[in-house]
C-alpha cells in the first residue's frame, strides 16, 4: 500500500479549516500535516512539510494564494486545488495549473471528487483534463461573476493537457475543423470544444460576423472586400488572409459591412 497524501490546508477562516479537516478524516489515504491562516504560514509550512497536495485560499491575509505559488518558484511545488468562495479567479487558478477549484459553498460529492483528482496525480503524470473538468472550468471563465456579460470575453483552448484563455481582442477569425473550431491569433491557431453556432451566439455581433457555415471573422481585421458570384465576397484581412463567404449568409454580410445591396 503507497504512503497517504501529505495535504496541507491554508484558509484564514477558522470555521472553513475545521470544515476542510472533518471532511479530509474520512478519506483514510489522506494525512494532514498542517494547517495556515495566511499566506506567510502557507509558504513556511510547505517549505518545511513538504506536503504532496494543498488546499488553498485565494484572498487571505499577506501574500493570496497566488502570491504563495510565486514564492515557491521555479523550485517544485505540491498539487494544488483551489479552495474559495470568487468564482472570479478560476482564469488564474488554471492558469496555474490548479489540479481543481473548488467554489464554496461545495457538498461531500465534490469535495469528494476533488481528491480523486490528487490521487490520479499521483498515479500518474498528468496528460489530459476530463471533460467534466473542462465544461466547469469554461462555465467559471466565460461567466466570471454573478451577472455575467451578454457577449464572452475570452475563449478557451486547448494546449496539450494546458488550458489557454484568448481574449476576443486578439482574434483574427475562427474556422470550422470537425468536431473543433480552430481560432486563429495572429501566426498561431488553437482548438477550441465549441461549435460554430454556439460561439455565433457568445460572440459580439458588433465585432464578428459569421460570414459561412464554417467561418466567423473578427470585422475589423477585414481590410478589402471584393465581390465576387452574385451573394458572395472575398475578404481579405490584415495578415492577407482571404476567406470568402457563403451566398446564404448574402445579407448578414451587407449589414454587417454595410455593402450596398
């Protein structure tokens, strides 16, 4: 039988700790070995426990959980899951490389799951996030607070078993690649698990437009149009890319460029 997870818990709220504690004494493969009330303590006690999982706050007094994980670098640093009540900073915490996030208030099941996910670290090395991971981790970025913008602000990628959030800003164009959607930045493409439709309706119509079932076009990357059959257009954008589009989507394209008709 392997040795049980050393975990080490940070949180400034003593009732959160006590609640973290009842709850890691039921998984009998996991060993406590501390417990901080601000980030000093946090960096302290891993400098010294050495522990293989923490639970950590985000906002605490001195460094925030962030902070902790600067101050550990680029030395090695134990598995982290992310324990807070801001569903603000699921963008940093995956950024990272948080294991989990977990977003109070959570049940025994989630907690629960959470320590499934350090103990198939420990398996093995880590090479792809889970699909209910990824669609939490999408639902955290695209909707960072309690009212959430009508339009996103940023998309999210895939980088190998990476996360990468795009901001729309930097968008170029998007393009259909079978079950994906490639978005393109810059020199660079990265894939994205969304369809077409569904990023139609996420993204500003004031800044994209979908110009054919398989692309949709950032419109102030667009820098010539040139007509071609009755109904379509070639754009030509900044980078001298050229896509043209379908005759179906003839109208939304005169609107959105304002073409005569």
């Amino acid at each position: 039988m392997s040795a049980p997870l050393r975990v080490l818990i940070v949180d400034d709220e003593p009732l959160a700790r006590q609640r973290l504690k009842d709850l890691l004494s039921e998984a009998p493969d996991m060993q406590l070995v501390g417990e901080c009330r601000n980030g000093h303590e946090a960096i302290a006690a891993i400098g010294s426990e050495r522990p293989d999982l923490v639970l950590l706050d985000v906002e605490m007094p001195g460094p925030d959980g962030f902070g902790v994980l600067r101050a550990l670098a680029p030395g090695p640093a134990p598995a982290v899951i992310f324990v807070t009540a801001h569903r603000d900073f699921a963008v940093q915490a995956f950024e990272a490389n948080a294991l989990d996030y977990l977003l109070k208030p959570f049940d025994r099941e989630r907690f629960r799951s959470s320590l499934e996910r350090a103990r198939d670290r420990r398996r093995s090395a880590p090479s792809s996030l889970d699909s209910a991971l990824l669609a939490r981790l999408e639902a955290l970025a695209l909707q960072p607070s309690a009212t959430p913008a009508r339009y996103v602000t940023r998309l999210v990628a895939r980088v190998g078993w990476r996360m990468r959030f795009l901001p729309v800003e930097d968008i170029d164009y998007l393009t259909a690649e079978g079950n994906y959607v490639a978005v393109h930045v810059g020199k660079q493409s990265h894939l994205t698990r969304e369809t077409m439709a569904a990023l139609e309706e996420k993204l500003d119509p004031k800044q994209f437009l979908r110009a054919h079932r398989s692309f949709i076009v950032r419109l102030d990357r667009i820098e010539e149009v040139e007509p071609l059959a009755p109904g379509e257009f070639v754009f030509v954008l900044r980078d001298g890319t050229r896509l043209t589009s379908g005759r179906s989507y003839r109208a939304q394209v005169q609107r959105a460029l304002e073409l005569p008709a």
